[in-house]
C-alpha cells in the first residue's frame, strides 16, 4: 500500500508539472564578434522562480484583457495556471478552435493566405492540414479570467527559438528571440508567433512582469519589447549589476568589428572599471634589480668625474699663484738696482761687492717668505 501511495504521488507530480513535457533550449547564442547568453531568465524546474513569466496586455477593458505565460529559451515548467482549454485539444475541437499548427499554407483568393484542405465535402473544406499541438510550449496567450473559453499556445512545443539581432549592422543594440509554430491564425493566413526583443540598457533588475506589455505590430504576432543589461553582448561586461560598470557605454567598434565598452572621461580598460584618478601603488619588482644597479654605477662614475674636476681646478689655481709670486721677485729685483742707480747720482756706477752680498740675502729673504707663503 505504501508502495501504491509513492508510485500516485511520483505520477501526480509528473502530470501537473509536465516534467516530461518541458524542455529547454540552448540560451547562448553567437553572431560574428558577438556574444550573446539569455540564460539567467531560463526558468528551469531547479529555479526559484514560479516556472515561467507573466505580462498582461495594455488593453482597458480588464474581462477582455489578456495574459501571456512565457519561458525564456524553454517551454513553460508549470502549467497549473493555465486554463483547461491550453491543453485540451477534445475540448477546443468541440468549440471549432484550432488544435495546433498549418503544414500547407497556401494562397488563397484574393491574395490571401489559407491552410491547404486536406479533406473537402461537396466542395466545402472539412478538414484542413493542420498538426496537433500535443506537447508543452513556450507561450501561451489567454485571457486573464480563466473561466474564459479560448487559450492560444503560440509556440509549437518543438521549434527551438530563432535568435536574431535587433540591428544587422549594431549588435551593441541587443537581441531577440522568435517562437514559432504557434496555434494556427486564419485572419492572416500565418501561425501564432511571439517575439522578444532584448534591449541592451544600463538596467540590471528590470526583468518580465506584469508592469511590461505586449504589442501585436502584424496580427497574431505578439512582441514584447524590454530593456535590460541581458541585452547587451557579453563582450560588454556587467560590473556590480552596472553595464561596463556604469563608467561606460556599450557600442559597436566599427574598427574591431566587435562591440565592446567605450569609457568615460577619466575611466579605462576592458570593462572600464579603472579609475585615472586613484593614486596608483608602485612596487618594485625582481626585474628592477639590474635598473637599480646602473642607477649606482651612474651616481658613482658622475661622483669621480666631479671629484677630479675639483682637483684639476686646485692645481691650476695653485700654478697660478707660483707664477704671481716668481713675476714680483723678478720685479723687485729691478727695483733694488733703480734705487742704487738714483743713490749714485744716476750714474752708471757699478755695486760693491758688500752691495750686492746685502741685495742677494735680501732676494732670498723675501724668496723664502713667497714660499712659505705657498
């Protein structure tokens, strides 16, 4: 009996989250230079979240308003909230609304689109080619009151979804993801479609809630249109929940052919996370050794040239003085004689031998001195 209550609870538990029926596609995408990863909006049956996401449309008229219950490269983990008409196909039959998907589409009168007949009845068409949407999707379209009788799945539970960029030429400007596939629109002539355009913007916590909405530029072709930092390519970096670390701008470089961050003034680097102004700490490294060496080589060999200059300056100053003090002897010498020569009478008179004895110790007196003086 135990066994028995297990063996209900695993399989109660499979139906109602359809964990057969969910499955999840790769959310990394890549374009050129470009990188792309959507996947921390993947909800998983692991995630915290409740499964999927939910936006209402912009209409007034709330009984008439619209929700849409979506996943994010992956079919919708749970379906308990979703109306019995989303996955009943018996009972969408019954009300004539279609089960699923147009193989043929073909032109029609008037230049219209139509589902190709596959089966026709006195020339009228009572069953057209259309496949049955058996499997969980990625989105549903139904009204926001549950009791509401129509439910459209706009996605065919299979088809993984197209990526694109917003702008051929700037994939700086984001990304967008197409499910199609969808419950067949006769109107149009087209299978449903829901299209999310990924803006890349400086705004980390802006994620899909009920505050968006949904746009329908071509019939049956739902849009919803966000702008968030899951946007941006990964080649510009999400620092401290900031794009480029909120001291820059992601955009194209048109010379690399690569998005990447361009800084603000006084900002630098990859992900612009440097500032020129913080005062930047110098270390010396191993490296530096042989620069410090020469430093001292250079210090030294500078030193010994200037000592030498200053020795050089001396002697010569010295030679100098010697050659003052030999120049004053001669000069006194000839002074002596002239005052012998005015002591005669200015005759030519010839000095005594005691004379020139007096003159010469004289001469050496004041020879001696000069080189004391040295």
């Amino acid at each position: 009996a135990h066994f028995k209550l297990i063996l209900i609870t695993w399989i109660y538990t499979l139906v109602n989250c359809n964990v057969f029926g969910s499955k999840q596609w790769d959310c990394n995408w890549s374009y050129e230079n470009a990188n792309f990863s959507l996947c921390t909006w993947q909800q998983t049956a692991d995630s915290q979240g409740k499964g999927y996401w939910e936006v209402y449309a912009p209409d007034d008229d709330w009984s008439n308003n619209y929700t849409y219950q979506f996943n994010i490269c992956g079919d919708v983990v749970n379906q308990n909230n979703l109306n019995e008409m989303c996955t009943n196909n018996t009972l969408r039959k019954s009300i004539n609304i279609p089960v699923g998907y147009c193989n043929g589409i073909v032109n029609g009168t008037y230049n219209t689109k139509e589902c190709k007949c596959i089966k026709s009845v006195n020339g009228t068409c009572v069953e057209e080619d259309i496949s049955a949407i058996t499997a969980n999707v990625a989105a549903y379209q139904m009204p926001r009151q549950k009791s509401k009788d129509d439910c459209y799945r706009l996605h065919d539970g299979i088809t993984p979804p197209i990526f694109s960029l917003l702008d051929d030429r700037d994939p700086s400007i984001g990304v967008s993801i197409k499910y199609v596939g969808g419950d067949w629109c006769p109107d149009p002539g087209k299978n449903r479609e829901f299209v999310i355009n990924f803006y890349c913007a400086d705004n980390y916590e802006n994620v899909p809630d009920i505050e968006e909405e949904i746009g329908e530029e071509d019939q049956c072709t739902y849009i919803l249109e966000i702008d968030s930092s899951i946007g941006c390519p990964l080649q510009c970096k999400v620092i401290n929940d900031k794009v480029c670390d909120g001291n820059g701008i992601c955009q194209y470089d048109e010379t690399n052919r690569a998005p990447k961050c361009f800084c603000y003034e006084g900002f630098y680097g990859e992900d612009c996370s440097e500032d020129y102004q913080e005062p930047t700490h110098i270390e010396v490294q191993h490296d530096d050794t042989g620069d410090i060496i020469l430093l001292i080589i250079a210090v030294i060999v500078l030193t010994v040239i200037m000592l030498i200059v200053i020795y050089l300056l001396v002697r010569v100053y010295r030679v100098k003085m010697g050659t003052s003090a030999h120049i004053s002897e001669e000069d006194m010498a000839v002074d002596i004689q002239q005052h012998h020569s005015i002591n005669s009478g200015g005759n030519n008179v010839s000095l005594t031998k005691s004379e020139k004895k007096k003159d010469t110790k004289k001469l050496q007196s004041n020879e001696q001195k000069l080189l004391g003086d040295d």
